[in-house]
C-alpha cells in the first residue's frame, strides 16, 4: 500500500505557517544574492577553489550561500590607512583632519 503524504495547500496553511514559508524563502534569496554578488566582484585569487563551482553551490538552500561565506571567501585583513582618524599615540588623539587634541605625554 501506498503511503498518503501530509502536503498541505497554500490555503490550508494557519498565518503563522505562511508567514514562516514567506520568511524562509526571503532568507534563501538574500543569502543566494548576497553571495552571487561577492561572487561576481571578488577576484578569483580571494576565491577558496572555483568560482563556478560556489555559484552552483549557492543554488543549494540556505546552505549553499553560508558555506560560502564561511569557506569560499579568503579573509584578509584590510591594512590601515594613514590619517584615517582611528589611532591613538602618546601625543594625544588626531582628527580626521589631522588636528592633535590632548596634552603630550612624556
């Protein structure tokens, strides 16, 4: 004998469950987005392996586009610029302008 499966329709489904369908499915296309987009401007040497092979990958539910964010992409720390206004030296803070505030510490 066959086995019925419990496949519901749109309709018999209460608002939550809707709600929860709607939600999964905007997940997976902004995950799969996000990825295809890295994907399409990072250089292959910031690639782990074949992009082609991460764009097949991203197809893959929800899975696909984490694994490559977790495993596909190289992380290099950025070097910081000069003058960015985000260090701290004995002299005293700088500005993005490059104006020193605080007293010189000897």
């Amino acid at each position: 004998m066959g086995r019925k499966k419990n496949k519901k329709k749109w309709s018999e489904l209460s608002g939550g469950q809707r709600f929860g369908v709607v939600l999964g499915a905007l997940v997976q296309f902004a995950l799969q987005g996000a990825a295809l987009r890295d994907l399409a401007k990072r250089p292959k040497d910031q690639v782990n392996g074949p992009k082609g092979a991460w764009v097949a990958a991203s197809f893959i539910n929800t899975i696909g586009p984490i694994a490559y964010f977790l495993l596909g992409r190289k992380h290099n720390p950025a070097p910081a610029a000069k003058g960015s206004g985000t260090s701290a030296s004995s002299s005293g803070l700088k500005t993005s302008l490059g104006v020193s505030i605080g007293k010189k510490v000897s």
